[in-house]
C-alpha cells in the first residue's frame, strides 16, 4: 500500500472516528471558524502587500512621512497576485502536497530548484546553488550565500503557520527546514518567528499572546532574539503607547543597516513595531509597519497575515476583501487562484492536526477540530564566527523500547574543535526537542527523517538524519499493511505462546487499542474486527478496516466466495486466506473453521450479524455435507496408502 508523508489511510481513518473532547491539554475550533482565520490571514497578507506596493525600498533609514502613505483603495488587491511574498510559497505549497507536510529540506530544495519565476539575493543565490548541485540545507548556508541573512524566507514562510492552526512547534519546524534552501542564522529565524505567530493567531487570546510566541521560538545568543527583546522592552517602557516614532528611532539607531533595506533583522523589528502599536487594528498596524520604511511593502503584508488570521475575513474591513475576485487570477507563476490556495491550505491544515495527535469529528453540519496545547519553543542557535570553520560532526544512535516499538530512543554522539555547544532533535512528526539524549513516541505510522542539529562552540552548526517507520497496530510484518499475513502471525503469537509483547499485545477488550499483557484472543479480535484492511471502499474511497471471521478473502463480507475458498483448501491449507478462520488454535482447516464461517455468514463489516436466509443454509448444509466427504475420502485414501 502506498503511503504519502507520516500518515496512512488506517491512522486517519482511526482518527477521524475520535469523537473530540476538551480537555486541559487541548484547544478546539470548529473548522468554519478555522477557514474564517486561514482566509483572512490571507486576504490580509495580499492586503499588505499590495497597500506598501510602490513604497518597497523608497525609504531606507528613514520613516514613510503620514503624507506620503498610499491611499488604498479596494481595487488594489488584485496586484497582490504578482507580488513574490506570494508565488515563491507556491513550490513549497506544492512539495507538501505531493510528499507530506513534513516534507524533507532536501525535497523543499528540489522543488524550489524546479521554479523559473523572477528572484532576488538570498533567494536567487539559493536557488542557483540548488541548480548547481547544492543540496539544502547546504544552499543557504553562509559559505556559499553571501545573502543568508538577508529577508527573502521572512517574507514567505507564511504557509508554514498558515497550515499549523494553534501549533507554534510545528510552524517553527516547517519554517525551519523550508529556511535553510536559501537562508541561515538570523535569515531563517525571521520566517520561524512570522510563522509562529501565525500560527499562534489562530488560538491566542491577545496580540501580544502572538508576539511572546514569536519572541519564544528565537533562541538566546541570536541576533533577532536580541532585536525582539528591545522592541518589546522599549514598547513597554514607552509611556505614550499611542505614537510609535520614539520606538523607531530607538531601533533605527541600533538596528539600522546604512542603505541595506532587505537586511531581515530591521525589517523584522518594522513587523514588531507594527503589532505593538496597532495590536489587533489591522490597518493601523499595517500602516505603522509599512511607514517603518526599508522593505516597506513585505512588513505590511507580515503584519497583514498575522493579524487577519487573529480576526478572521469576516472582521477584516470591507475595503481590504470586497473586491477580491476569489476564482479569478492565479498567483504569478502558479496555478493557485485564491480559493485553490485556500483549499489546499485547509487540506494542508488537516493533515498536520492529525500528525501532531488532534482529532477532527463531526459537529452539527460542522467539524470539530481539537488541536494539542502547544508551546513556542526555541530553534538552535546558529551564528556564522565570519570565516570558514570546522563543520561540527554528529552521529545518531537509536533504539526501541522493550514495551513499545514506536516509542523510540535517540542518542547523539557530538564533537568539534570548538566545543559542542547543544544539539537538536527534528523528530520528523513536527517536533523538536533539545538534549543529547532524547525519547520519543510516536502516535501515527509513517516513514519518519530524524533530524540531529548540533552547534558548536563558535556558533556553526552541523548536522545528521536517518529515517525510521513506526508501523500502524497490527501491520506486525512492517509492511505497511495490515492484511491476512498478519492475521496468520498473530494468530501463530497466540499459538505457539509468544511473549513479544511490544509487537502482538495490542489490545485489552478486543475492541480499542491498549495492553494488558498478554498476547491473547482480544488482540485478535482487535485485529480482524477493527484494523484489518479490506479491499471494500467507503463513500469517502478509502478502504474500510475491520472485518469477521471468515472473510478469508478479506472483501467485506462473509459469503459463497469464502465457503468455497475453505473448501478449495479444506483438510490441505493452514492459513486465513486459505480458510483457516482459527489458526490460533491449530493449522488445520477443517469443521472448526466451518463452524466459524457459518457463525458470521452474512455478516458485513463491522461483524453484524444476520441470520443467513434458507437458500444460504442450504448451501451451506451442502457445502459442509461435501466437505465432510471429499475429507473423508482423502483420510480412506491414506488410510489405504498406509496399509
């Protein structure tokens, strides 16, 4: 069976039937409210855009004058399609969508190596770099891109917190990976830090909720972390929080470049400017950014997606959405109109709820998405020391726990001339996490890249991967199915007295999964009543799970094609597929395993039972009638072959 990315139709067919709960650790939003935000982040990142089009670079170090401020009207959004903070997300929009939302850097990289659209600095160099041979995350690294801190990834990484509705650790995860085809050290941080707002607006409860998550995922020791600290800091220590000037200037005079308006950190601190002072005010907070200066249309269209996916479309004013044509143009150079990017977004969005433990169920003509609680968490730390440096090493062991093979234990082994200052852990599902030595269980089956990132003492970084499947319950053969062959080995488990119980010990009722230490009957209930893969589909096309005994050819339904196929087979065969429906107990197919079938004959999945009507009955009493003879025959036969 084939997969796509880290889920497989039995993990999601699983959770979608999870009816969703609140608890403490989880955060819900119906999905209609869900769209409402992922559209308006939308509208209002073309809605920057768009506003700040003819200032872009017209005020280097120096403030928009408020005459000088374009004058928006509604027409104007249609240049949005045009604009690069939009069609460079298409490739990495597309990788998702065809390898997984956790896409491999390396398959972000290709499929922005295969582009042809207009690019600048950071961005350009990236992409030549890939065309040349250079492998991301390699393609953005210092040695060989001149431009890596420059803001090219600041002002497209908002698909990445587009996607992760109220999961800051994801957005920073995708954001990360994505970053590095053209960006390093503070050029990545700057999209890691815009995404993760976004994300966090979906759920947060205030603006500056939203800036703290931004704040959160910039590691101590970089320089937008510093940058970040003193907006923060001097917004607070501003007694008149109504005007913004004194602000600017206290960053102008710290953070300004001398003329280099594309530099991510002083455009970075424009966004904050405008979040801070005209908090949840789209447009004055998109004015206060794009009047910041420097890069002075992409700081708005920031701003714009953060704060219109807070609000959602619906409280966007009128004059930023009433004449956007939603099936019209597509973005330049792709074949995204704004509802198609919308609708892959959403499918986008699903996927990684799912990937991170949430559920989606049914609500009312609605759907219920319950998300984890998560927690901005900071990025590894990487500085450039200004020359070329040892590469730090770093290897990867890893073992699974005795008790659950999906529950994985990682060890990195570290060293550098320098001094190994930390490493990082890309688990593959999402997440990251910091230490040497890490644990980590998986919920949903799927190929996984592990990721060990390691920073050594000046500040450069290194790095490792290796790949590991986690296996749905039941796919025993790690074969990413789960068909007739694990049925036999379970049913062999149970036989023979096994004690592997990390593998075969899936279930304590025989109807959820759970242990209970032994590997028994109920485990194989679970397994042919909920996890066996039929070749029955439901309205939706995805194949439906779980079956009855008997249903040897493992189509849905137990019925003649069965009871022939048990007696094709009968006193010769010993498996499932052969019509051994009790193979738990013996490796013979004979009146057992009829008793069995005739048991759940009509039964479809599910294992509802019906009565069988008397013409099956009949057919049936024949059957074993015929059965009981040709066994019969072939035992006089031996029996004469004995003598």
């Amino acid at each position: 069976m084939a997969r796509r990315g880290a889920i497989n139709s039995v993990a999601v067919g699983a959770i979608l039937l999870i009816v969703a709960t609140q608890a403490m650790s989880q955060q819900t939003i119906t999905h209609s409210a869900l769209r409402d935000k992922l559209e308006g982040g939308l509208v209002g990142q073309m809605a920057g855009v768009a506003w700040g089009r003819f200032t872009e670079a017209q005020w280097r170090d120096s403030r928009i004058p408020d005459a000088s401020v374009p004058v928006w009207s509604p027409g104007n959004i249609v240049w949005a399609f045009s604009q690069d903070d939009l069609y460079v997300e298409a490739p990495f929009i597309d990788a998702m969508k065809d390898a997984g939302v956790n896409a491999s850097w390396t398959t972000f990289g290709e499929y922005f190596a295969d582009t042809t659209f207009n690019l600048w600095v950071a961005n350009k160099v990236g992409r030549d770099n890939l065309q040349a041979g250079i492998p991301a995350p390699q393609s953005g690294h210092p040695s060989v891109n001149v431009h890596y801190e420059m803001i090219d990834w600041q002002i497209e990484s908002n698909f990445a917190g587009a996607v992760s509705p109220g999961l800051p650790t994801a957005a920073g995860d995708i954001a990360w990976r994505g970053g590095h085809v053209m960006n390093w050290g503070d050029g990545v941080y700057g999209g890691v830090a815009l995404a993760t707002m976004q994300a966090t607006a979906y759920t947060a409860d205030s603006v500056d909720e939203i800036i703290q998550a931004g704040r959160n995922s910039l590691p101590v020791g970089s320089g937008y972390r510093e940058l970040v600290d003193d907006m923060i800091g001097w917004h607070e220590a501003d007694t008149d929080k109504t005007t913004w000037e004194d602000t600017w200037q206290l960053a102008q005079d710290k953070w300004g470049t001398g003329g280099a308006w594309y530099d991510a950190k002083i455009n970075g601190a424009w966004v904050f400017l405008g979040l801070l002072y005209g908090q949840d005010d789209i447009t004055a907070a998109m004015r206060i950014a794009m009047q910041g200066g420097d890069d002075s249309d992409c700081n708005p269209s920031s701003v714009g997606a953060i704060i219109g996916t807070y609000l959602g479309l619906a409280e966007i004013p009128d004059t930023f959405k009433s004449n956007l044509n939603r099936t019209g143009p597509t973005f330049s150079e792709s074949d995204y109109t704004f509802d198609g990017m919308i609708g892959v977004l959403d499918e986008l969005a699903r996927e990684v709820v799912l990937l991170r433990g949430g559920t989606i169920a049914p609500a009312g003509g609605d759907e219920l998405w319950t998300i984890p609680q998560d927690q901005s968490t900071a990025l590894p730390l990487e500085k450039w020391p200004g020359a070329s440096d040892d590469v730090p090493t770093v290897s990867i062991d890893f073992d699974r726990d005795p008790a659950d093979r999906n529950k994985l234990n990682f060890t990195a082994t570290a060293s550098d001339g320098d001094g190994v200052a930390g490493v990082h852990w890309f688990l593959g599902d999402l997440s990251f996490v910091a230490g040497n030595s890490v644990t980590h269980t998986y919920d949903v089956p799927g190929d996984y890249e592990i990721i060990a990132y390691v920073t050594d003492g000046s500040g450069n970084t290194g790095w490792t991967s290796l790949m590991v499947a986690i296996f749905a319950d039941g796919d025993f053969l790690a074969d990413g199915d789960v068909d007739a062959d694990d049925i036999d080995l379970l049913a062999d488990a149970i036989r023979t007295g096994s004690t592997d119980f990390a593998l075969f010990d899936i279930s304590a009722d025989g109807a959820t999964g759970g242990t209970d230490g032994a590997i028994d009957i109920l485990d194989l209930d679970y397994l042919v009543r909920f996890l066996v893969e039929t070749s029955a589909i439901n309205d939706a096309g995805d194949p439906i799970h779980g079956t009855e005994y008997g249903d040897f050819n493992l189509d849905g339904e137990i019925e003649l094609a069965d009871l022939t196929r048990l007696g094709t087979f009968y006193g010769v065969g010993d498996k499932w597929a052969e019509g051994n429906a009790n193979r738990h107990v013996d490796l013979l197919i004979e009146l057992g395993d009829l008793t069995m079938l005739g048991t759940f004959y009509g039964a479809d999945n599910g294992g509802v039972d019906t009565i069988p009507a008397p013409a099956t009955l009949s057919v049936m009493g024949c059957g074993a009638v015929g059965l009981l003879r040709r066994r019969g025959s072939k035992i006089r036969r031996g029996e004469r072959r004995s003598e």
